[in-house]
C-alpha cells in the first residue's frame, strides 16, 4: 500500500522517507538572502547622547551615567570633576594633608537610604570626612527631585555645607527639594542603583558595601560656551 507523504511547506517539501533533498540548502541560502532576519532591537545605550558631559561609575554591581548640569549648578559639577579626576586637592584622613590624586578611587557606597537614595564619595565610609571644601547651594525651581537617578551633593542638613559626598536617588524624594544641590541625573545605569539600594542593611549602613571603583569623565560635542560677565 502507498503511503502519502504529509507536506510541512509549500516552499520546502518533506520526500517520503525522510531523506532531504541535495538541493535544500541553497533554497534556504536564497530564503534568507529574501528574507533576512529581523535585526535586533537597539538597545537604550546604543543611542547617541545629547551634547554634554558626562560622568560614568564604575560600581561592582555595574555602571552608571549621568550627564552632569555643568550649566545649571556650575559650582558643585567642578568640585565634582576636580576632586574625581584629582585636578584638585583635598584633605587626606589619614594624614590631614591636602592631595592631588582621584577622590573616588576604590572606595564604596557607604550610605543607603532603601527606594531613596545610595550615597558615596567619603573614603572613610563613614558619612564624615572632611574634603576640605563647602559648596554654596544651587537649588532652582525647575531642578527637582521629581523622578529617580538625580544626583545630588549630601550636606550636613545646615545651609551652603555641601562638600564631596554625594547620593543618586531611586525613586521621586519631593520633601528634599531645596534642601540638596542637584548636579546631574543618570542616563544609564538606573537599574545599578536600585541594585545596590536593595542591598542587606543595617539601618542605613550596607552590611557588604558595594564597591565604586573609580569615575570616569566623557565630553560629548563641543562645551557650553562662557557665560558673560
């Protein structure tokens, strides 16, 4: 008795006996030359970033990127990337001394506030080290902590006492509008700093704190030009 074989494709049929035909592959070479696969999706990185500077952290969970506000809060992004990159000198705990070297080098996130805010910059870990410098505050009223991945200068709670330490926010945190300078806000990396913020705690203080291995500088397009005097 004959057995009909079943058809899978009308383009590439099946032959009794499960043998396939010499000339299968180049069908499917010219299908594909045809019909190419649908490229991958790009993802949110690959985009091309706005004109400005940007600063990426470089944690042991990943890294971050924000654009800095170097036209909003001028003050504090130059503290920021003087003391980051060791263009500028600050006070040294152990020895008291003011150095020139990358303030935020090997140190951690010390600080974490759970779906608020990771804070770090103090190489002591403890909240209190001096840097050596006070920031005037920079609060406008369109620069708010309205959304998550600002990043912002930690102060001591009194008036103009913002120095090197700073935090990035997890989610929206209105009650500290016109309390902390804000200076910038992440373009990657969100997902890093909820990472981290989920991190075991004891109280405020991370029971394994993650690391920040080092920040890095990117210019994209050419600087703000000078403000007039």
């Amino acid at each position: 008795m004959r057995v009909a074989c079943s058809v899978s494709s009308p383009i590439l049929p099946v032959p009794c006996g499960g043998r396939t035909p010499a000339f299968r592959p180049l069908v499917l070479l010219l299908l594909l030359a045809v019909f190419p696969p649908p490229a991958p999706a790009a993802s949110d990185t690959d985009a091309p970033l706005p004109n400005g500077l940007y600063a990426t952290f470089h944690t042991g969970q990943g890294d971050i990127t924000a654009r800095l506000y170097e036209t909003i809060t001028p003050r504090a992004v130059a503290l920021f990337v003087g003391v980051s990159q060791g263009t500028l000198a600050w006070l040294d705990p152990k020895t008291g001394e003011r150095v020139k070297r990358p303030l935020y080098n090997n140190i951690t996130f010390h600080r974490v506030i759970r779906g608020e805010m990771i804070q770090s910059g103090d190489p002591t870990g403890s909240s209190g080290h001096d840097c050596g410098y006070r920031l005037q505050d920079e609060f406008l009223p369109g620069v708010q902590f309205n959304r998550s991945g600002k990043l912002a200068i930690a102060n001591t709670g009194e008036p103009n006492s913002g120095s090197c330490q700073f935090f990035i926010t997890e989610g929206p945190v209105p009650t500290w509008n016109g309390h902390y300078t804000i200076f910038g806000e992440v373009v990657s990396g969100q997902d890093v700093v909820s990472r981290i913020s989920h991190m075991p705690l004891k109280g405020e203080k991370p029971i394994d704190p993650v690391r920040l291995d080092s920040v890095t500088l990117k210019r994209v397009g050419p600087p703000p030009p000078p403000k007039r005097k």
